[in-house]
C-alpha cells in the first residue's frame, strides 16, 4: 500500500513565483531585443495549438528547430515580414520562387508547411517571442520534505519493533517464571521441604481421555479432513489463475502516464477492441502518431514522484524506454525518418484467456458499453500492467448474471427483448437471460 | 404409399450370413476390448519386469512431477505489427474475390482470410459464371500451406538463385533465336487472355521458333475437335441444365468433372419438383458416376454400346435408322428416351462423355436439331484447350534433338503421360529445361531448373472461363517461398521490368474492360461482357457444313459419323478411366483433407481401385469382406492394356458397374514428393493410351488382399430404418402428403398416435429469439461433398489417416451417407415377373429384368449428408455425466471441450451416430503426419474454433462460431437479421441449394417456409428425438417405386 506524497504547499508556491519571475525577466529580454514585443506567455499556447505537431525549439523534427528562429532568419537577411508571409502561406512563399524558401523546403524532405492564414501579425509575434525567450525548464522538484509518507513508513517499522519487543518480553517473563519455579524448589529441597505430587496419578491427562474418547477423535479427524479439503480446493482452484500477473515487458510502458497523465482514450490505441474479439497490441506505427513528436519524457513539472525515484524511473529512464521503441519501429531522430530498420516487439501477453474460451472485446466494448475498467481495473493508475480481474468462468458469469443488456437504441434486441422480457416478468433483462450462460456461447 | 424398398449401404449387407455386417449393424465395434487376454495372461504379468511397486514408484512421481509442472504458467507473447495494414484488424476476417485455375480446376471463390493468410474458399455467389467450388477448390486452400512446397528455385537439385536462373534462360533463348531450334512452353490450358497476349510477345520476341503447347492432363480431345470442326473455335459446349426438362447423358458424368465440371447447380434446380414439375434424368453409362446415382433411369452399358445407343437415338429421333446390336432392355430405354425427348422438345438436351469424336458431334447435331435450350454454343467453355497432336509431335521432336528449351509449367507429363518414357528420353535431347511446380514431381526430378512457382493465392492472373465471361485472381497473401509465377518469369526473360499485375491490367484496359472499371472487376473477381459486346467481337457461326441449315434434321451429314458409332467395335472387357471427386487428375494428391475424402459412390478413402461388376467379380474370383476389426478388405487385380499393365490394383465390386466395364480413377500412385502417407492407390496413366479414357483390357487376379479404409459401413443406424424417404413425381403429384411422407406412429395406451405427440420430456419455449434449422433437400443433394471439405476447413476437423479411418475413427463432422436400394425380397422379384406388361410405366420390363438378376447390378442411389441433427430432445444430453453437451435456446446442442472427460456415454446413445471421439492427439503429434504437425500446415486453422484435444468428443456445432458472428455484426450495427445471412459452412458451400440454413422464427426467411413443405420429414422421427435438421422426401421422376 502506497500513500500519495502529500506535496509541501509552500514549494508549489515557491515554484509558482519563481516561474513568474522568470517569465517576466524574459518579457523583459525580448523586449530589449525585439523590435515589437509579444507576449511569450500568449506564445507558448499558440506554439503548442499550432507549431509542436511539427516543430520543437531545441530539436529538429518535421520542421526545423524554433529557438530563437528570427536571430537565424535575421542571419539570413530575412525580416519578420518574410516570417509572416511564411507562416501564413509557406506554398506561395516557395512558388515565388524565394531562395531561402526553396533551401527549407528542400532540406526538409519537400515537405510544405501547412499555411496558417488564421494567424495574424500579433500572433505571429508573440509566438516569436516565446521562441525568442523560452521559459525555463520546469523547476526540478525541490527535494520532497519528508512529512507524511516518512512518518507513515516509521508507524509501520514502530509498529512491527513493538510487536517483537513486546514478544520478547512475554518470552523473557516466561522464563523468569520458570526460573523463579525453579529456584523455590531448588530451595524448598535444600531446606527438606518435600513438594507433594499433585494427585496427577488419579486423575487421566487430558491427551489421554481425549485419545480414549473414540468419538471426539472422530469429530476432530473428520474437522481437520474437512478443514484441510477447503482449504486443498481453495489452494487448487488458485491454479493457473494468475490474478496480479504482472510481467516485466520488453519496454517499460506506462499506462499510468498514457491513459492517467494524458488522458489517451483506450481504444485510441486499443482500436480493435471495437471491431474484433481481440483488443489489439497497438501496432509501433499508431504510438509513432504521437512519439514522432514525444521523444522525451519531461514528466510532470514537480518531476518524478518518491515511488517513481525509488523504483529508478527517472525522466532519462522513461526518455530511454521511448528510445526503445525508436530503435524498435526504425526511426532515425537526426533525420526524422524511418530507416526501414525496424524489429517487432515481443510483449509477453497479460490476459491469457484458455484456447477454449471464445470471448469477443467488440461484444462487450461496442454492442454492451462496458467500460474497459470494469474487466480491466484501474489501468489509468497502473504504471505496471497487470491482470486485475481472475478471469475465471466464475467472474465472467457472475457479471453475466448481475449486467443488463444495453438494448436502448439498439434496433436488433427491440423484438427480443420485449417478448423476453415478458416472458421473464422484469423490466430489463441480464445478460444471462437473453442467454449469455449457456455453454455454446462461448465454448465452441 | 411410401416405399418399403430395401436400402443397403454395402453390397456385403446382401448377403444374409454375413455375420460380421450382422454385427456393425448393432455394435459400434466387432471385436470386443480384449481386457481379458492382457490380465488373464499370469505368465506374461509375472515375467514382467515392471512389478506393482515400480509401477505405483512411476504413478507417484509422474503425478508429483506433473503437478509441479502445472503450477508454473507459461509466458506467452504477443507480437503486433510494426505498421498495421489499413485493411487489417487482427480478430476480423477479410474476403478477397479471386479464381482458381490451374489446368483442372477453374472457378470463381472468395478467400477468406485472416490476418492475412488464407484460411478458406467460398463460393462467390455474385458470379454466376462457374460460380461453384467444389470440394477439391475448396480443399486447395491446404496446398498453400503444404510443407513439402519447393521454397526457391533450384538446378539439378541444388538452390539456384532467381538472378542465376534468369541470367541462364536468357543466356539460353538468345543463343536459340534463329537457329531454328524450338522453344517449347509446354502447359495447362490457362484460358487467359493476358497469358495469351504474353506468349504471343514472347513469340515476337524469340522468333517463329516458339511454340506453345496446351497439355490437359485428362483430355477431352474429342469433345474439342468436334466442337472446333462444327464452330471453328477449339472450345467446349456449355449447358445449362436448370433450363432442361429431359437430360439424356451417354457416358457423361456432368455432375462430376466433365467438361471442366461447375454443372451441378443448374442440374439440381431442375430437380427440385416445383408445380409438379421435375426434370426426367436418364443415364447410360458403366462406371456408377455420381450423375448415374443422381439419374431418375440408369442403364448399365459398356463404353462401345453406348455408341451404338446414342447412333439409334439419332436415328430415332431423325425417324432414320441405323444399325447396330442392343439389347432389348436398352432398347427400351432408348424408346423412352426418344419420347421424353420429341414431348420436351426444346426443352430436352442429350449430352456425352464418349471419348469419341463422331459421338461428340452427334450430340451437337441432336442438341442444335433439339434447338435446345439448355444448349448454348455461343459462349462455349474455354477452361480445356489442350491438343494431343501437339503434345505428341511436342515428343518426336524433343527425340529428334530439335528441341533447344522447354518451359513446363502447370502439368506433370512424366507422371501423367501414358508415354511418359518417351517424353524423359527427349528430355535429355533438350539442353534447356525449366519446369515450374509448386512442388517436387515426376517431372521435376527430370529437369534440369526447377522454377518453384506460387501457388495460385500467391499468384496474379486472369481466365476466360467462358466466352466473354472473365474472371481474375488476385494475390490473398504474399509469396510464402522464394517463388516466382511463369507469367513474371516470362516477363523478366523478355527484359520486361513490368510487373504481371500491370500487364494484366493493359490486357485488360485494351480488350475486356470496354470502359468498365477495374477496380468494380477486381473486388468482384469477375466480368461479363454484356451479350451485344460478345458477339459484336466474335461471331460464333456454326460452320457450313453442306446442306446443315435446313437439312439438319436429315442425318446425311453425319452419316459416316453415325455409320461409325453404331458399328463400334465391342471388346470382351472395357476400361472406363475416370477422375475421382475427390482427386481428380491428382494435382492436389498430397492434401491430406483430399485424401481422407470419402468417395460419394463408394465411400473409400485414401485409394483408388478398380470397380467390377458383381457378375464379373464372380467370374474372375474376385472378392470383397469384411474383417473382424470392420474393415473393407477386397482382392487385388492385374490389369493390362496393350502390353502395359498395372499390378496390385484393389478391386472393389460396385453396384451398377456395366457388366463386361471396370473403371479405374486417375490421380493416384505418385510417389516423388509426397509424403509416405499420401503415396496412396495406383497409377492409372499408364494405361490411359492414346489419351483415350477407353480401353480394351485384359484383367486378372492377382495374389494378396487390398486392405481399404471404406466407411460405407461405419456409424450404421442400428437398424432403425425409414432414413431415406422416397416416392415417384407420379404418386407425388396425385396422392395426399400421408401416403408417400408416412408420418411415424406409436402405440400410446393401446392406440396408435403419431410419434410427435408422445413425449419423455417437456418441450422448451423456443418461439423467441433465433430458432435454427437446417434443411436439406434430398432432391437437389448430388452427393458431390463440398460441403465435408468445407466443414472440415471451417472447423478444423483433423485428418486420421487411412489406419484410423479403417477402425472407423475418421472424424469427418458430416459424412454423406449413400444409400442403393432395390427391390426388398426375391419374392418381390417373382411377382414383378409375373406382372410384367409392357416395357414401360408400372409394370414394365424395362430395367426390371436387370433388377431380378441380382439386386446389386443396377441399384438406385440416394444421398444422404447426415451432421449433428441438433435435437431438440437430444439423447445425448441426457446421458452426460458432467454436462458437456447442452442445449441452447436457439437450437444449437451444444460441446463443451474443456468439461469433456470422454466417456462417450453420448456416442453411444446418438441415434444418429454422429458423434466423434478424439482417441488420439492429431495436432502437434508427428503420428500424424498431415498438416496439423507443422507451423505451416497448422496456418489453415480456423481461429474460432477450438482444435480439440485427446480424449474428448466433438461434433457439429452448426457453426456456432458463424451465427454467433452474424448476430454480433448486427448488435454492433444495431440492425435485425435479414434471411439469408445465417450460414454455415456446410450450407455456404452447398451451390446446388440442397442445404438451406436459417431461423425458423423468422416467418418470412426460407427455412421457415421450407419446414412446412410436404416434403419435409426428420430422421428417425419415431425416437422422438425432435431434431433440428429436417429433410426433403427423395422424388424420383420414375413411373415405378
């Protein structure tokens, strides 16, 4: 069990302000430097909106780098004129025949820029001007005052050298009973004092009524048999239900950042789950949708969590994870294309269904709406995939018996369901009784 | 009044003191389990090295060790694509339309796959071309995935590279252009208009010298020369037979391959009694042929007299007359014919399989004097063009030394030629040979380059099946193997850096399309050119022949034609050879499904044999018995044709055989690349002289017994009869449904009641939802057995193999029974005698006085596919002691695999036996070596469904996987279910209509409307079993029962 950190609301604000501060020393900057100003802090939304599809400040994507784009283009002799008839239709720019233009074009694979004809001149600028001064890098995590979750893990180490210390005394009491026994008699011996037998010799020991008793050893054997049977089944029917499997992949994936941090809709990548009875593995092309332009992990702008730290995944671990896949799919980051180099990746299988048992995710995921966390578990906090459900037959026809079928809408079940539904007295029928138990549904 | 004929399935059931049939009727197994020889045997239990400690020391630690084992799971990967392709969702199959062709076999399917590799072949319903794949197109899906492919080219058995081969070949036809050296492309007839144009570049290219050369393996030389003399076009007649009121066939099994086959739906439309109306079937012919079988009238006939048959039907028809011998039983049967035939008129079509060139012509010049409809000479077959003359003077000349190259692609003349030592002899005249083959054969063991070429899922191409009917095939999954198509390869050796893909396409664009759109041709995989357009581009005018016009009903023409046939010369004892349904010119002879596919006639598998007659068997002391352990064994024959003969040929004795005729199959007896398990039955090329499939013969017996793996009498029915129901069109159209459809009864306190009302069990409410049924319809059944390929492709059935099938452990899910039946009790036989009046109608003598001979020697034939009936009141269910069959609301029983422990409890206790057990591992077990044990094999199983274990039953499910599939599609759409979508792959596969699957509570689908036909009646209906598959009554178009 994990606590979540509870965060020191004095860092937070201090990181705030110092953001602040450097945002305004860098409006500052480029108001020095530039020749119209622009708001860097309107920039980097409209960069994000428009531009980081395609480009990144320090790094050559699509399109070239944009860290300070206008000191290049000024290199060039080019003013931010040419930037403005650029951005707003980079074709025509080409089509003039413009030198510079052509250069860029060619450089970058031919590929055009799309034209922003929605952004006018003061856009332009500030977004300029958030090339011109970036803000900083988010401010690495002050190190975590260690309040609660320190105190927490001290209770539980307290607790337990309690438990032991307590034990230890019982044991050392114990002992000096005995002793005490001991030395008394030792004493009343050496003073001749004889210590009279109990009249043990009369009365039978415990143990021996008890073994004499033939029908208590036969209630206790058939306790224990009965004992030991339930919990035998128990242990058996554990068999090959691999509940919590969690294995180790050959990338270190994330759900917890995909689905949790960035909210990516499931079958976004799992987009078979509606069509076909298996989910789908994505294929390496559906994460370079968006890795093509993701290729650092910059995390969340506290940086990495204790938890996080402690397990080694640092921001460069998760960096070098999406490097796996680079390497996997054949992507060549300094060219920004793929190199035809490219090597499936062998992910070991979560959700091992038997061979014998037919289930189809479109049924469930399409035709009855059942949230992919119902069977699945809270994926989104997940960092670890595992199996969360038993996925036994048991599980399934549970659910089967206690799920409704969706039928609104759905112009297949109006007959059905209406003449069931009568025939069964109920207001909604489950799945079980528009026959979701019956053996052929899923064995066959 | 229903007939009380008798049926047997065996003509072994004939004999009454055959004790061993005795026993298979009512026991599933003749030998007993011998417990008591094991354990009563003291001596050998005390020798025994292994005493009970030891053996209790194993039992302990090997359940130790495998409790142990189970408890670490196995880690299983899961690999996704780098880049998906657009159209695939892994879990959802996709359906390309493509065609087959490959010399034999041409038809118009859709593959479906997925995944991207291939997993089964449907029927393309769009097309109405050739619309049909029979059970071999159905089974060509597992030549893809056949491990003993060729995986790359080689030369003289060393891997060659692609580079190599082309750099030598072009080195080669270089060094021939000019020199006056021939270049022969020897191959299938490919009827491709694309590869038409290819070769003829080809040609301009390497000069005059190049010459192409059409081999078809079975030729229908005669039926092509006389059609080309008559049309001017080197092509067949087509037929449609759904148009024909009366169908007179000589020798022609047009139900099976004749004339490239694809007959059988039109046939069968005409047969369903529609109005009281039904087409009048009548056959000559020796070889009991599933056409015979289906015939309303067989008449038994040797080859020799059935031509001289077919000149009297000429001369009848054209009131002349002609000579020639017949007996008066054929006599009889002509006279029918002829009055059936001048009452249809246009309506009426004769047509021929004599493999005669007068024959053949006469047909053409009855059926043109007919007028018939059915006939049409305008859009002729094209799918044979193979030419004899060609193919021999192809030989003399290799011997001559004046053959610089040879290309063989599509054929195998060293196995299949009947001077196929003639051919290996020129080979080593011929400096260049390059023979494309998917797989090692007699021919490539020959050659020098073995091109090793994709199979046709793998392959580019396009056919004209019929005149201006086209069709294409399309790639369904790319080249497993290093292999390259003949077409590319020619391609490249004329320095084309074109792709066969875009050729086609020009071909195409230039001279087929007209307009239309490709992309339309290619999804569906094949175009017809409107009416106008055909005959606008070639007029087919029948050639004028003197005086044909208007004299065409005069026979002067054909006089010597006539004069010839009805003159033929009569042999002691004819060969009839022929191809097998199930193998056909033995191309796919190492496919596994193929070659467990029982014969419809006789119900063998994994052999081929030659078929006697009862009276010649008798005469030449052959015999058939069964064995204690139930098996079919039958005596061995030696054959010889002019000096050839064939040894060791299992004879079986058939029903119906012509007396005086044996027939033998094609496609047996290959031996290079097969697997040991496929080297099954004999060759009969080598006697197939001169291309003629008749032969003068001399036979003999031969030492030894021929073991056969025949299930005609496995899984019997116990006895119960009334499982076929049959009646005459007569009694049919006059009397009331309760006559000739009896309805079962029971005695029920001393009063008979029909057997529906009388019940163990109280009936479940199954008016709501899906209820479905499966109807077959006796009448349209041909008995071709699409549908056992189908169900074993789309439910992973496994191949036992000819031991396990001999022990009657075959697994097929739906065999289809064969019935003859003939008159009950030799006393019938008398009274008949009696009252014979006339030589037609009730009483007749016509083929009566064949019957009284013995029942075997022309029976009727009734086809029966028997599955799973899914009983509504199934015994099996009750008798399972952990419930792994059960019932489901909309009719489906249910098998669950993994609840299974194999008691088989529910065999025992189906009426039906319909059930299989799995007594041994067939996947991943070597033992069996098929294609459930290799990575490539196993590619073709369906994953749908689960591929069963040892120690389980298995049954039909009535593709519960494919309902369950439609139902999904529909949720998902939220749409309901329209009639028709419903399939399963039996009644998917079925073109002849005879299986109609669909949900009875669907009042307005046709299943529904089929179940209260007349017709219909369940098996074994007195059990009160209430099943869900109902019947059709069999009508025969005969005036006796």
């Amino acid at each position: 069990m994990k606590k979540v950190t509870y965060r020191n609301q004095f860092s937070k604000v201090l990181g705030v302000n110092l953001l602040v501060c450097l945002l305004f020393s860098a409006n500052l900057f480029s108001q020095d430097e530039g020749a119209s100003a622009g708001d860097a802090a309107k920039g980097k939304s409209l960069f994000n909106q428009n531009c980081a599809a395609c480009h990144a400040l320090n790094k050559r994507m699509t399109g070239p780098a944009l860290a300070n784009v206008e000191e290049s283009i000024e290199e060039e002799g080019l003013d931010r004129e040419w930037i403005y008839a650029w951005v707003k239709n980079s074709p025509s720019v080409i089509a003039s025949g413009d030198a510079y233009a052509n250069k860029l074009y060619n450089e970058y694979n031919k590929a055009a820029m799309t034209p922003f004809p929605t952004l006018s001149n003061e856009d332009i600028d500030n977004i300029l001007a958030y090339t011109a001064a970036p803000p900083p890098a988010p401010v690495k995590a002050v190190a975590p005052v260690g309040g609660g979750e320190n105190a927490s893990s001290d209770n539980g180490f307290s607790n337990e050298l309690i438990l032991g210390a307590l034990v230890l005394v019982f044991a050392m009491l114990v002992m000096l009973l005995f002793m005490v026994n001991k030395t008394l008699r030792r004493i009343a011996e050496a003073n001749g004092v004889v210590v009279e037998k109990e009249a043990s010799e009369v009365r039978t020991p415990i143990w021996k009524a008890f073994v004499q008793n033939q029908f208590l050893v036969l209630v206790t054997t058939l306790i224990l048999i009965l004992c030991g049977a339930y919990f035998v089944y128990g242990y058996m029917m554990q068999v090959g239900v691999d509940q919590g499997y969690a294995p180790v992949q050959p990338i270190h994936y994330s759900h917890k950042i995909h689905a949790g941090d960035n909210k990516i809709e499931c079958k976004y990548c799992h987009s078979s789950a509606r069509v076909s009875k298996t989910s789908g593995i994505p294929s390496l092309n559906v994460c370079m949708n968006c890795h093509k332009s993701i290729s650092e992990y910059v995390g969340n702008p506290e940086g990495p969590s204790q938890d996080d730290l402690a397990n080694g995944r640092t921001n460069e671990f998760y960096t070098g994870e999406i490097k796996k896949l680079y390497k996997a799919v054949g992507w060549d980051e300094s060219t920004q294309s793929y190199t035809g180099d490219s090597k499936p990746v062998e992910w070991v299988r979560v959700h091992n269904l038997p061979d014998f048992a037919y289930f189809n995710h479109s049924q469930h995921v399409s035709v009855a709406g059942v949230e992919c966390q119902t069977c699945h578990g809270p994926v989104e906090e997940m960092e670890i995939m595992e199996q969360y459900s038993p996925l036994t037959m048991g599980w399934c026809i549970n659910c089967h018996r206690e799920t409704n079928v969706k039928v609104e809408g759905n112009e297949y079940y109006e007959k059905i369901h209406a003449e069931l539904s009568k025939k069964y007295g109920v207001e909604n029928l489950t799945a079980a009784q528009m026959g979701g138990l019956e053996c052929g549904k899923c064995h066959y | 009044m229903a007939s009380n004929k008798k049926y047997w399935k065996s003509e072994a059931e004939l004999n009454p003191n055959d004790s061993i049939v005795e026993t298979l009727r009512h026991n599933e197994f003749v030998q007993d389990i011998p417990v008591d020889d094991f354990l009563g045997d003291k001596e050998n239990l005390a020798s025994s090295s292994t005493n009970r400690r030891d053996f209790l020391k194993y039992v302990g630690f090997s359940t130790a060790a495998a409790t142990l084992a189970a408890c670490e799971g196995p880690v299983t990967k899961s690999i996704p694509y780098v880049v998906q392709p657009e159209s695939i969702i892994p879990g959802v199959a996709n359906y390309y339309a493509t065609t087959i062709a490959n010399g034999y076999d041409f038809a118009s399917v859709l593959v479906r796959t997925r995944e991207g590799r291939p997993i089964s072949i449907l029927n393309n319903t769009d097309s109405k071309t050739n619309g049909s794949a029979n059970a071999r197109v159905n089974a060509s899906v597992l030549n893809l995935y056949d491990s003993t492919r060729l995986q790359g080219p080689t030369l003289n058995g060393e891997a060659v590279a692609w580079g190599d081969l082309d750099a030598a070949v072009k080195m080669k036809l270089g060094s021939l252009k000019g020199s006056g050296k021939e270049i022969a492309l020897l191959t299938q007839t490919y009827a491709s208009p694309s590869t038409k144009r290819l070769i003829s570049e080809f040609k301009d290219m390497y000069g005059s010298n190049v010459n192409h050369v059409i081999y078809d393996t079975i030729s229908q030389e005669a039926a092509l020369n006389a059609f080309e003399k008559r049309y001017g076009i080197r092509a067949l007649a087509d037929y449609d037979l759904s148009k024909a009121e009366v169908i007179v066939s000589f020798g022609a099994d047009f139900l099976g391959d004749w004339q490239g086959g694809g007959f059988d739906a039109g046939y069968s439309k005409g047969r369903i009694p529609q109005h009281g109306k039904m087409s009048k079937h009548i056959q000559f012919e020796s070889n009991m042929s599933l056409s015979g079988a289906n015939a309303d009238n067989r008449i038994p006939l040797k080859p020799s007299e059935q031509k001289v048959a077919l000149a009297n039907l000429y001369a009848k028809l054209s009131n002349s007359s002609v000579g020639g011998e017949l007996s008066e039983g054929v006599k009889a049967a002509l006279d029918l014919a002829v009055d059936k035939i001048k009452k249809a008129g246009s309506k009426a079509v004769v047509v021929t399989g004599l493999d005669d060139e007068n024959a053949q012509a006469i047909v053409l010049a009855i059926n043109e004097m007919l007028g018939s409809v059915s006939y049409n000479s305008n859009e002729p077959i094209l799918t044979r063009q193979g030419d004899i003359k060609a193919v021999n003077a192809l030989i003399d000349s290799m011997k001559a030394g004046r053959v610089g190259a040879i290309f063989i692609d599509g054929v195998n003349p060293v196995y299949s030629l009947p001077n196929s030592d003639e051919f290996v002899e020129g080979l080593k005249n011929v400096s260049l040979s390059v023979n494309f083959s998917t797989n090692e054969n007699e021919t490539t063991s020959v050659s020098q380059y073995v091109a090793a070429s994709s199979h046709y899922l793998e392959s580019w191409g396009d056919v004209e099946i019929k005149k201006g009917h086209f069709a294409l095939t399309q790639p369904t999954i790319k080249e497993l193997f290093d292999t390259r198509q003949f077409q590319s390869s020619l391609l490249k050796w004329m320095g084309s850096d074109k792709s066969y893909y875009d050729f086609i396409k020009e071909t195409w664009a230039s001279s087929i399309l007209g307009g239309s759109d490709w992309d339309q041709a290619l999804h569906d995989g094949f175009y017809v050119k409107s009416k106008l357009e055909t005959i606008v581009d070639d007029v087919i005018a029948p050639i004028v022949v003197e005086g044909d016009s208007e004299a065409s009903l005069s026979p002067v023409p054909l006089a010597s034609s006539l004069r010839a046939l009805a003159s033929a010369s009569n042999s002691e004892m004819e060969l009839v050879l022929y191809p097998k349904t199930g193998m056909g010119d033995g191309q796919m002879a190492n496919n596994p499904w193929l070659q467990e596919f029982p014969d419809p006639i006789t119900r063998v598998s994994w052999d081929n044999y030659v078929t006697v007659s009862k009276s010649d068997a008798e005469k030449l002391g052959f015999v058939n018995e069964n064995v204690a352990n139930g098996g079919l064994d039958g005596s061995y024959a030696k054959i010889t044709v002019d000096g050839v003969s064939v040894d060791k040929v299992p004879v079986i004795i058939q029903p119906g055989q012509a007396v005086g005729s044996i027939g033998l199959s094609f496609g047996y007896g290959k031996k290079v690349g097969m697997k040991s398990e496929m080297q099954t039955g004999v060759n009969a090329y080598p006697l197939y002289q001169n291309f003629s499939n008749v032969q003068s013969v001399s036979i003999e017996k031969s030492e030894g017994n021929h073991e056969f793996a025949c299930v005609q009498l496995h899984k019997t029915l116990m006895g119960r009869g009334d499982i076929i129901k049959e009646t005459t069109l007569e009694i049919f159209n006059t009397k009331d449904a309760k006559d000739w459809n009896v309805q079962p009864v029971v005695s029920l306190d001393h009063q008979e009641v029909a057997a529906t009302s009388v019940d163990l069990w109280d009936s479940f409410d199954r008016s709501i939802g899906h209820h479905f049924n499966l109807s077959i319809d006796l009448n349209a059944c041909t008995g071709c057995g699409a549908c056992v390929i189908a169900c074993h492709a789309e439910n992973n059935v496994p191949v036992v193999g000819k031991d396990e099938v001999r022990k009657s452990r075959d697994m097929h899910w739906l065999r289809i029974d064969r019935y003859y039946s003939s008159e009950d009790t030799f006393e019938g036989d008398n009274i008949k005698k009696d009252e014979f009046d006339g030589l037609t109608g009730d009483k007749g003598s016509l083929g009566g006085f064949g019957e009284l001979e013995h029942p075997a020697s022309n029976p009727q034939v009734a086809f029966q596919p028997v599955m799973c009936q899914h009983c509504n009141h199934a015994p099996c269910e009750t008798v399972c002691p952990v419930a792994a069959t059960s019932h489901g609301r909309q009719g489906q029983n249910h098998m669950a695999y993994n609840r299974c422990v194999g008691t088989r409890y529910c065999a025992n206790n189906c009426p039906y036996k319909v059930r299989r057990f799995n007594w041994f591992l067939y996947n991943n077990n070597d033992e069996f070596d098929y294609h459930m044990n290799n990575d490539l094999g196993k590619m073709v199983i369906n994953p749908d469904v689960t591929v069963r274990s040892r120690g389980v039953m298995e049954k039909c499910s009535m593709c519960m996987q494919m309902t369950q599939k439609t139902i999904l599609d529909a949720k998902r759409d939220g749409r309901v279910i329209k009639d028709g979508e419903f399939q399963t792959a039996c009644s998917a596969a079925c073109s002849s209509g005879a299986m109609i699957f669909g949900d009875i509570n669907d009042k307005h689908s046709k299943v529904a409307e089929l179940k209260e036909s007349d017709r219909m009646y369940h098996l074994l209906e007195h059990v009160g079993t209430k099943p869900n598959v109902f019947y059709h009554v069999k009508v025969r178009n005969t005036e006796e029962v």
